[in-house]
DNA sequence: ACCTTTAGTGACAGTATGTCAGAAAAGTCA
DNA sequence: TGACTTTTCTGACATACTGTCACTAAAGGT
C-alpha cells in the first residue's frame, strides 16, 4: 500500500507543480490536439464535432463541456499562436536599429510563423466568416496590427525615413496583403516556397515604406 | 382573333430579341435578385433557401431547380459583377499611354466597382471557404488577375520603368492586398470612406512599380 | 383546344447541431 | 480505506436546415 498512496503522492505534487491539469484541462487540450492534427490535413469546413471526438474518444457532447462550439475551439487554437506572430514582428515594431534591416527581420519571421501555423490561419480564417463572434476577433486581431503598424510608419516619417502620407490606410493595405498571401501560401499543404513569398512582401513593404533606400538598392542593381 | 394573334406575334419576337425570358430565366432572375438584396444588408452566413425563396413568393424546392445549392448561387452572383471588375481595370491591363496615369484610372475604376458590388464580393468570399467548387471559381477570379498583372510588370521591366524583381509574387501580394481591403471596406455597409482605400493602395502600388515617379513626386511634397 | 414539355410543390429522409437529466469518475476528508 | 461531494462524461432528445422525388400545375407549341 506504501507503492499506492507514494505514486498518488507524487502525482498530487507534480498535478499542483503544474498547476492542476485538472482533468478538465487534459481532456481541453486533447480536444486542442485533435483539432489541430485535423486541420493541418483538412479544412475546417470537413471538421464535424462528431468526427473530431470520435478522435479523442470521448463522446460528441463532451466537446460542449470545453467549448461552445467549433468556432469557440478556433478562437482557442488563434490563442495558442497569437503570441508567436507578435512576438517575430517586435524586432521593427520596437523602432530601434536599422529600420530596413528590422524590417526584413520582422517580415523573414511572420514568414517563419506563416509557415509554421498556415494550416490554423487558414482554419481561422475560413471559420470566421461563419461566426459572429469569431468573426469579431479575427478582425480585431488583424486590426491590432494596423495600429502598430501605422504608429511605426509615423514615427519614420517625423524622422524623414518614410514619405509623407496617411499612415493608416497604408498600415492597413499592407497587413491585409500579409494576411492574404501568407494563408494562401501556407494554409493547404505548404504550396508556395517561403522565399517567393518573403520576396513579394519584402519589396512591397520597402519599396512603400523606404523608397530611398530601396531606390538606392534599385540603381545598383541596373548598372 | 386577329388581335390576338398579332400580340402573341409581338411577343414572340420580343421574347426572340431578348432571347427568351422563358419563365425559367425569370424565376431565376428573381432568386438572385432576392439574394443580392438579401446580401445587400445581411452577412452570407445568415442566408438560407428557406428564408430566400420566402421573399420570391416560390416554395423552397423551386431553388433547387435553378441552383445546386447556396453556393451555386453566390457563383451566379459572382459571373454577375466579374466583367464589371475586369473592364474597369483595363487602362493599364492594356499597356498603353502613361503607365502611372492608367494605373491611377485602374485603381481608381476597381474601388468604384468595389463600393458598388462590396456585398457581393463580400459574400462570395465568405460563402468561399465552406464549398470546394466556390473556393475554387474564387481563387481562380483573384489567381487571373495575378497573371496579366505579373505580365504587365514584366513588360515595364522590360521599358526600364519598373525596377528588377521577380513579378508574380509581388503581383500575388498586391492583388491580395486589393481584394482584402475592398472586401473589408464596402462589404459590410461603406464602412470606409473610398478616397482612404484608395489613397492606400494607391501609394503602395505606385510606390512599388514605379519608384522614379514615385519619388520625385515626394520630393516635390517634402519641398 | 389539345397535348407536350417545363416549372413548381409538399412530403420525406438525412445530417449535424446543442441541451439536459442522469451515470460515472475524480477529488476530498474523516 | 470508505463514504461523501463535486466535476466530468454520456445517451437520448428536440431542432434546423438540407437536398430529393413523385406528383401537380402552368407554359408553350401546333
């Protein structure tokens, strides 16, 4: 009997060490997993609450135990990458050093995360017009970039990097060209090399924000 | 029985001139009608036969008869605004006269026809990703613009007016960058005013293709 | 006016959703 | 450990919408 309450013991102290996987969040995370597997292989429009707990072995009406419904398991899976998309575009967000080089820092790593995340990006994306509510954060999270964004782009014009114009609407066309390019190029199978992807939005985004240095660039490349 | 005849003559020829409006094609006119109104101030996710074939006074199954299903519609809606787009985009497809004037009437024309047909093209591209057929018809839309954009890059390369770089992807990135930001803007109530999109794009094309122009053009400004 | 062809209808089966009362398992404490 | 409370899970149900089919009604031709 030793054996038994040691292992439970055990057990208790590693369940509060990672503060409590209670159950519940073990079953949360299988859903996750499973979601996740499902749409790096399918589109979401295939994605049934039946065949997704068929994979889990719980029962269909578990699922509603963890989410409310499917788009409430995407708006978890965009949570679980958030982070990792913001975090590659600090380097030109924070607006020290090189601007062109932190740029093509930022931009080389949205690619990365592009690359990595495609098949849930894409699932968001797909799912969102069909949901109010996720329809809502998707915007919004798209949105929170043109903020950061056009900050930045005002900043390097009160500087003289950047031409004089509305920073907003321009913050604006440029992340909703990422957005599109990457989902298409990363959302099914991985389609599109990274390189052709990085170029196009590279020579974009330079020649919009830092046409001087990009002219420059330009006529060492004609002579 | 004379007038008769003559009448039943009149309207056959007319029936023959407008190629006949064979109660089918009416039915059929009626049911997009119904759905382009429906469109107009309601998200595609809330459509549905039942809800549209109410307004057209028909049963429900009569749908069925005209269209495959919800999607098949939002295609036949879609054929419906597609010349409208690639007419106002023609003054700078075809390569002829000043090449920063042509695309300002371009970009010009295609936010036009965004406002106008903002709905639709809303709707089509929410309806797209929940029906193989649909995603397929809308991708190929957007993908053809990639092709005679890229084309029309590569002969200004060619005149020395565009910089050096591989033209599809920066093609793929700015058609996508248009669709996205007319989609965003005029689908769902004029939620942004078109001199904004416009002024947006605008800068990031010119900026992109023609550089030069471009940057004289804010050199004067900084003056 | 008659007959053929085309368009429209109502009833039906199918598929997925979300809820709820009750069963089962996990967690708690003497 | 055993009895308890609480949390998690399940099967059965009601609902909503879809797409089809045999049948009726209307349109179109002669």
């Amino acid at each position: 009997m030793s054996e038994k309450s040691k292992s439970n013991l055990l057990r208790d102290q590693l369940a509060a060490r990672a503060s409590a996987p209670s159950k519940a969040a073990q079953t949360r995370s299988a859903i996750l997993d499973a979601g996740r597997d499902f749409l790096d292989t399918n589109p979401f429009r295939n994605l049934t609450v039946g065949t997704l707990m068929a994979v889990t072995g719980y029962s269909r009406s578990a699922f509603y135990q963890h989410f409310n419904d499917l788009h409430g398991l995407m708006e978890a899976l965009l949570d679980q990458v958030k982070d990792g998309i913001v975090q590659g575009a600090q380097p030109w967000f924070v607006g020290e050093g090189d601007p062109v080089a932190t740029l093509q820092e930022s931009l080389t790593a949205l690619v990365d995360v592009g690359y990595e995340h495609g098949s849930i990006l894409r699932a968001v994306s797909d799912a969102a017009p069909s949901d109010d509510r996720l329809e809502y954060v998707w915007q919004a999270f798209l949105g929170s970039f043109d903020e950061i964004v056009a900050a930045r782009i005002q900043e390097d014009q009160e500087r003289g990097l950047t031409p004089e114009f509305d920073p907003m609407p321009v913050a604006h066309a440029l992340n909703r060209m990422d957005a599109g390019v990457l989902i298409q190029a990363f959302g099914t199978g991985k389609t599109t090399s990274k390189e052709d992807v990085l170029s196009g939005i590279m020579r974009v985004w330079l020649s919009t924000l830092y046409p001087f240095d990009a002219a420059s660039a330009i006529q060492q490349k004609q002579e």
